[in-house]
C-alpha cells in the first residue's frame, strides 16, 4: 500500500460557485484538478476548509500540506479572517518543520508575507488571464521547459529582490516574483495553476467592473491562449510526494 498523503485546501473565496453545485465550491474545483494526477488519486486524502466564513482550521500534526488557495482580498488586509490565516501560516512555518506549504494567488502572498517578503499593490493594475512566465533556474528544473504559461488574476505583488533561502520559480514584466520554492516547505505561484478558460472567464467576469473595456477585452482574448496546467500539477505531484 502506497503511503497516503494528508492534504487540506484553505478556501479563501467562494464567488466562483457560491452554491457549491457546479465544482464543489473553489475548495472542490481545486480538489479535483489536484486529483486529475493519477499519482494523487491513489496516494492522497484530501480536505478542504472554508477558513472565510467558517474560520475554522485544519490541526496541522494530522496533515503533511497544506495549500492555501486565492481570493481578491488584500493579503495585509486586517479583516479578522485574514489576520488569522497570517497567524496561522506563520506559526505552521515556524512550528511544523516537516510540513509542506503551497500557495497560488492570495496563498502565494500570504505565505510570501510568513517569510518576511514584502508585499505591495502594483502600479500596473491587473495581471490577467494567460501569461508566459520566464522561468528562473530553479523554476527550469521544477517544470522542465524554459517557459511556462498559466492563468492570472492579481494586482497585489511580491516585490522583494532578496528572498534568503527561498527562491523565485520566475517573472514576468508585471511582476518580478512569479513564485517560490523551497525544497521540502514551500511551492507556490503568483499565478492560477488550477484555472482553466472557463474558470478564468468567470473570473473576468467578476473582476470585470474593476477593469476598463480594453482591460476586459485583451484579458478575454489572452484566456484563449494555451495553458500548462498539466506541467504545472506534475511538478507540484512531485514536489508533494518527495
């Protein structure tokens, strides 16, 4: 029998299916990206906790993951929520050496913050839907390819130059920081790996009053454009099972 691994998905936002009827809610739709990897389907147990509303959180000693999702919400914000997602992720990192910590989006900056990154709004508005991001070398070894693309939808930024032991996956011209690893506790990316065009779409959607109409129609354009998903989830699959 494979060694079952423990994953909880913090669920950070819920817009994109409040009623949990069409993926399962955010938690659910990332949930069954993750398992669409035939290696997480036989060795994975997955739980997703909705930490916005119900602000209740998974006891890390049962868990070896933990992955804290994306939401519009301002990871310095001080809504109650947030400050405890920050508390949380800060005392997992310090207390729980053999636990391993991933974040996309918001769970990217949240975790970014944890490590003492700095992290600000940025200047160019939203970075929106498919982007090739240049890989560093370091992200190179992780996805195997010089490039990867994937989904975005932030205008908060990771803006650090220095990351001490922690190391940039890779950057785009909106944004320096595209992503961070360090082997054995932290894979995370400012982008949406679990984000495919129709998810993207509805996210365009619900961003698009905070967007000018050419805003709205390049990012709808761009979301037509080729995604690496796959490439994405097996270097996270990997990273998981090591």
């Amino acid at each position: 029998m494979p060694h079952i691994i423990r994953i909880s998905i913090l669920e950070c936002w819920n817009d994109i299916d409040p009623s949990r009827s069409r993926y399962g809610g955010y938690g659910g739709l990332t949930s069954t990206w993750l398992r669409s990897n035939h290696r997480l389907q036989q060795q994975a147990e997955i739980h997703i906790w909705d930490i916005k509303n119900s602000m209740e959180y998974p006891n890390l000693e049962d868990y070896d993951v933990a992955i804290i999702i994306g939401s519009p919400a301002n990871p310095k914000g001080e809504d109650p929520w947030i400050v405890k997602l920050r508390a949380f992720v800060n005392k997992g990192l310090e207390k729980e050496k053999d636990k391993k910590f991933i974040g996309f989006c918001f769970g990217h900056q949240i975790i970014a913050l944890a490590c003492g990154l700095s992290i600000e709004s940025n200047d160019a508005g939203y970075e929106l839907a498919t982007t090739p991001i240049q890989l560093s070398e370091i992200g190179k070894g992780l996805f195997k390819q010089d490039l990867i693309y994937l989904n975005q939808c932030h205008l908060w930024s990771v803006i650090d130059n220095g990351l001490g032991q922690v190391q940039n996956i890779g950057s785009t011209d909106h944004s320096q920081v595209q992503g961070l690893f360090l082997p054995g506790r932290l894979w995370c990316l400012q982008a949406h790996p679990e984000f495919d065009p129709a998810v993207m779409g509805q996210v365009l959607d619900l961003t698009r009053s905070e967007l000018t109409d050419e805003e709205y129609r390049k990012a709808r354009a761009h979301n037509q454009q080729k995604l690496d998903q796959q490439v994405a989830l097996e270097s996270l699959v990997n990273f998981i099972l090591e």
